[in-house]
C-alpha cells in the first residue's frame, strides 16, 4: 500500500478549513453590546448577560473593563481573558486631574471649578438639538465641521449614540472629545429597525453605514444560506464594517 499524497493533502486542506471555520475569533468589540450568543460563546453565564441587558435599558454604558465587572459580575478569570479585546469610545479613557469645586460669591448657585482647563461649570446640551453655531463653539469645528455634523445627524435620524459623533468625516478624535464634554445624547430618537431578513439591498443601504454593494452581498447570502439568526454572521459579509457592528445593530432586526 502507498500513501495518495494529492489525495492526502486535499484531506489535511479540508480538515484546516473546517476547524477554521469552527473556530471563534475574537475582535475588538464594545462590550456594551455584546448579544445573548456572543455573551454565551465569551464564557458569561445566562444571568451575567442578562444584568448587562437590564443596565443597558436604562441607557447607561460601562465605559471600563472594572464597571462592566460591577455591572456583569463576571469572574476575574472570565475578565482577564476577555477585557483585552474591549474597545471602548476614546473619549470614554481620556484621564482628567480631579476637579476641585468652589465659590468666591456669596450667591452659592455661581460656583467655577478649577482643573486643568480652569474653565468655568457648563451646562450639557442636547447633542440631537445643538445648532451649526453651537457647535462652533467648540475649538476645532468650524463653519464645514458644524454644517457637516448636522447634515450626519440627519442622515441617521438623530444620533442613538454619543460615540456616532466619532464617525463624522474628519472630526479628530481630540475634538470629539472636546464636543462630549459640552454635548450628548440626551433624548435619542425612536426608529423603525430594518429588518435584515426582509429588506431589499436598496432599504439596507439606507444605513448611512453601509454601502449598496455590501447590501446586496447581505441579500445574496440571504438567499443562499435562509435567514440570518444571529448579528455576527454579517462578518461573513465581504466589506461588512466590523468596526461599526455595535452601531449598525441598533437599526437592524433579525425578524
């Protein structure tokens, strides 16, 4: 007897590519949103899943790997394996001196705060109500910058998110942050979802975030595989926007 090596290596070839596509690669993610599958492949039980859920319907966000331990109580090991690959919003990091808080007035209600920038107590506005000229207010956005953020907002309805601020086109991430310090989501608007499994190419590229080509790719493995069940089977999408998944689900549903 001799060894078919063509044949052989046709078998290893086939056995790589199952294990390959058996396997679960990690990405970046923001675990804000992660779903019941990806939380139940991450190693999270039913209940730990479900306390992020309950925290996440009352629009709060954990914006560091120890308060999603609060939120969660997932286990230091479950934490240590899986916090490297969290992504969480730049502005969200940014680390300040402490403020100290003040008042050289005998009316108590004008109070000033002195930190880094020794400016004075501002009040936050609603990002989804902000004018061009507000906006301008803030160093580095100007007349295009302003005009260019409102046209964005448009486009999506409203911003749902503060971190959709990050995707305007050619807003630094240094003045985004500048921006959050003076402006958030306060009142995010209600939409309708499309429905992924139901949609036309032409309905899901209504999505600012996704291009008609990547739409129709989204139909064609539709029809060739039936419904699409779960979220993270758009990475099997090519040219599917992996980095904004956790922004493109909040205007999808499965059914």
């Amino acid at each position: 007897m001799s060894v078919d090596t063509e044949l052989q290596a046709e078998i290893d070839a086939l056995k790589k590519n199952q294990v390959e596509k058996d396997s679960f690669k990690m990405y970046p993610f923001n675990p804000n949103f992660i779903t019941d599958y990806k939380g139940y492949v991450l190693g999270m039980s039913v209940r730990e899943i479900d306390r992020l859920h309950a925290f996440r319907a009352m629009d709060k966000f954990a914006n560091s790997a120890k308060e999603f331990q609060e939120v969660t109580q997932v286990s230091d090991s479950l934490l240590n394996s899986i916090s490297p690959y969290f992504k969480f919003p730049e502005w969200t990091q940014k680390k300040r001196k402490p403020s100290v808080v003040f008042s050289n007035y005998k009316n108590n209600n004008v109070k000033l705060r002195t930190d880094e920038y020794s400016v004075a107590e501002v009040e936050v506005k609603d990002l989804n109500l902000a004018t061009a000229e507000e906006l301008k207010i803030i160093s580095g956005i100007g007349e295009k910058l302003s005009a260019r953020i409102i046209k964005f907002r448009n486009r999506l309805g409203g911003f749902l998110i503060n971190e959709q601020l990050y995707d305007v086109y050619g807003l630094e991430p240094i003045v985004v942050e500048k921006t959050l310090e003076r402006f958030k989501v306060m009142n995010p608007p209600e939409i309708k979802k499309i429905n992924i499994n139901t949609a036309s190419a032409s309905e899901i590229s209504q999505l600012v975030y996704i291009q008609y080509s990547v739409a129709q790719r989204i139909v064609d493995y539709r029809k060739n595989k039936g419904n699409i069940n779960l979220f993270d089977e758009l990475k099997n999408i090519d040219g599917f926007p992996l980095d904004k998944i956790d922004r493109i689900q909040l205007y999808l549903s499965l059914h």
